[in-house]
C-alpha cells in the first residue's frame, strides 16, 4: 500500500506567507467591521430586534479585534485598503438596500452570503492557521453559527413575503461571491487554502440557509447556479 507524503508545514515567517497575510488578514478585519456596522443599521430597520442585532454587533467588534491581534502575533501590518476595495461592491448594494428600507436583501448580504462566506474561510483555515490563529478563529466561527442562524429564522419567519425578495438579492449579490473568490485565490493558496474547498464550503452552507428557510432543492440548485455566472 502506498504510503501518503505529509504536507510540508507551512512557515509563517516567510516574506511571501506574510504578504499574502496582510490581505488575508485585512479581508477578515474589513469583515468584522462591515458586520458590526451592518448589524447596528439592521438593528435601526427591526427596532423589535435592536437588543438582539446590538448583541450580534459587539461579538463582531471582539471578532475584529482578535484578528487584529493575529496580525499584530505576525508581526504583519494588514492592507486595509484593498480589504476596503474587496467588500466595496458587497458594501455598496448593502447600503444601497437599507437606504430604501429593504430588509430582506440586507438580511441576504449580511446573515447569509457574508456570515456563510465567514464560516467557509474560517473552517478552511482553521487547520493550517498559526497557534495564536488558531485558538482565535476557532471561538470567532462559533459565534458566527448563531449569526446565521438570526438571519435564518427571521426569513423562515416571513419566507413566503419574503421570498420573492431572497431570490432577487441572490441574483444580484451571489456572482460577487465568486469575483471575491477569485480575487484572493492566490494568497489563500500560499495560506493552505484551496479556492475548491472554499467554493465548497461556501455552497454548502449557503445551501443549508436557504433550505432551513423554506427552499426547495430545486429552487437551491436554481439559485445557485447564479454564482456561476461570475466564475
């Protein structure tokens, strides 16, 4: 039987992990904080549910501040610029929503493309984070479980209001998912993530949400497939 090579251990101190870190880790801070903000203006949309979307905004703050704290361990300054630039389009159709009122499409951005988007990474890279990393992404990603699950039952909820809306906000924001996947393809590679697995685990997840809302599997593979438009 033939014997499997083990991986070679990734070394964190070398010039390119760490240039490919900074944007990595920009991304990640960038995340937490377009979360933090998000939740807080959800909070302004749904006052019945400001207590609980201001509880949701402060674990993103402690989840930004740890990812700082992975970049400050590294000794790596994260390029907050292009992490700016990555979210902007994502960003943008948020803001764009909430200024008009729709709940719905900002629920779809924030509670489940950005928080699945969240999940897959984190998951991916758990296993060949740093220690440091490690014992932190590892309590962020938990939290973000229940954060989805927000998003979930508030659209479970109000599914057949709703879904006319959740498919709208998918054609439109899902086909960015995969330009940001393609985007960071090539640092997340020097990072031992492979884009496949988190293409995977994106789809996986996303696809859990929208059937735990109320979404048939034929309707899934439908809306799914709008993300192949951008790949």
């Amino acid at each position: 039987m033939q014997q499997l090579e083990a991986s070679p251990a990734i070394d964190f101190e070398t010039a390119t992990y760490k240039d490919a870190y900074s944007r990595i880790n920009a991304i990640v801070i960038e995340g937490e904080q377009e979360a933090y903000d998000n939740y807080i203006r959800l909070g302004e949309m749904l006052p019945d549910q400001n207590d609980v979307l201001i509880g949701l905004s402060k674990m993103e703050n402690r989840h930004m501040k740890g990812f700082q704290a992975c970049g400050r361990n590294l000794k790596v300054t994260p390029d907050m610029e292009f992490a700016k630039d990555f979210f902007a389009p994502l960003h943008g159709n948020f803001q764009e929503a909430a200024a008009v009122g729709k709940v719905v499409t900002c629920l779809v951005i924030q509670s489940l493309i950005i928080e699945c988007f969240a999940i897959a990474a984190y998951n991916i890279y758990i296993p060949v984070a740093d220690d440091f990393a490690r014992k932190i992404t590892e309590g962020v990603v938990k939290d973000e479980y229940s954060h989805l699950n927000f998003g979930e039952e508030w659209l479970k909820a109000h599914f057949e209001e709703s879904k006319a809306e959740v498919e709208a906000a998918n054609r439109q924001n899902l086909p960015l998912v995969w330009r940001m996947l393609n985007q960071v393809e090539d640092d997340a590679h020097v990072l031992g993530m492979e884009k496949d697995a988190l293409v995977e685990d994106f789809m996986i997840a996303y696809g859990e949400a929208l059937s735990n809302i109320g979404f048939t599997t034929r309707d899934i593979m439908r809306m799914s497939a709008y993300g192949l438009t951008a790949a």
